[in-house]
C-alpha cells in the first residue's frame, strides 16, 4: 500500500484533487469489480485522447491515462478551472472502469483475437460487469460472416457492436446518466 499511497501523492502533486479522486476512485472499482486484484499503477491526465478515446490503458507501464476534457466548467465560461467540481464524475469513473479492464486482462495473462476489445476474454468482463452494473448490455466476440457472398462483420441481435463494446460501459448508459442530473 506504500507505493499506492507514494502514486497517489504524486498525482495529488501533479492533478490535484481531480489526481486524488482519480486514486480513489480507481480504489473502489478495484475493490467493487475486480476483486482488488488489479495491480495500480501511475494515473495520468492528458490532453489530447489517442485515437478520441477517453482514456487509455498502456500495458508495459501499467500506466492509465484519462482525458482532462473530463474535467470541464459547469457553464461554458473563459476561466476553466481544473478542479473535482468541474469533475463529471460518473463518465470518468466510467472511463476509468474501462482501461481496469484492459488492466486486469493484461495482468492475468493478456488477449488473443482481433483487437483489445474483440476477443473472448475482453467481452466476458463486459458480460460480467454489465450486471454488476445492472445494465441490459450483451457482449460477444464479432466474427466475420459471408452474406450475400461477402465477407461481413456479424453482430448477433440484441448484442452490442464493436463501437459499443469498445466504449463500454459508457456507450450503454443514456445521456441523462452523465448529463440529466448535478453531478458536479
């Protein structure tokens, strides 16, 4: 728990109190979804998201980065002020939630298949979080499928495309999860 509580400070350092939440937060959903298996590692804000994703896990740091556009003002306003009040809290816990995952199948042994989100190993943790989560979200492996004598990515119905499992969870929650309430 040292070399927690020594990254934690650095983010604190570095972040703030947004560095702080990102700790804690990452504590709880350690503890509430994966066992307090997953190994921490440094928490990183950045400025621009790879690839317009909201966060990123690098594996051969065990690092994870999050997008600052997270933390945006209440009120389109010129002073921005990096602060937890300006935190959406729930869609970067999301998004923190998502590269965990990416953390844990890395650490216990990594994935074969098509991409870090489409394989057997990545969906079977959406599966399984989607009902913690209490959402009706279903994941499987997408395969490719010959239809009308072309080669097609099938998705099963009622299963989730490869754009939603990417995000998920926060491609299956309604705008109103993030937006519809004072989250700040």
């Amino acid at each position: 728990m040292d070399r927690f509580n020594e990254l934690k400070a650095e983010g604190i350092q570095m972040f703030g109190e947004v560095g702080a939440w990102a700790y804690d937060t990452w504590n709880d959903l350690n503890a509430t979804y994966f066992d307090a298996k997953n190994t921490f590692g440094p928490i990183y804000w950045i400025l621009k998201p790879q690839n317009k994703s909201l966060g990123c896990y690098f594996f051969s740091e065990n690092i994870i980065y999050l997008y600052k556009g997270l933390v945006r003002p209440v009120y389109p306003t010129s002073m921005s002020k990096w602060c937890l009040d300006n935190l959406n809290k729930r869609l970067a816990s999301d998004v923190l939630l998502h590269e965990m995952i990416h953390q844990k199948i890395h650490q216990t042994g990594g994935w074969t298949g098509e991409s870090s989100h489409n394989n057997e190993r990545f969906v079977d943790e959406v599966n399984r979080i989607s009902k913690l989560l209490g959402l009706q979200a279903t994941a499987k492996v997408i395969k490719s499928k010959m239809i009308d004598g072309r080669s097609t990515r099938y998705v099963e119905p009622g299963c989730l495309n490869l754009e939603e499992t990417s995000n998920f969870p926060y491609a299956t929650r309604s705008y109103d999860y993030y937006y519809g309430y004072r989250h700040y």
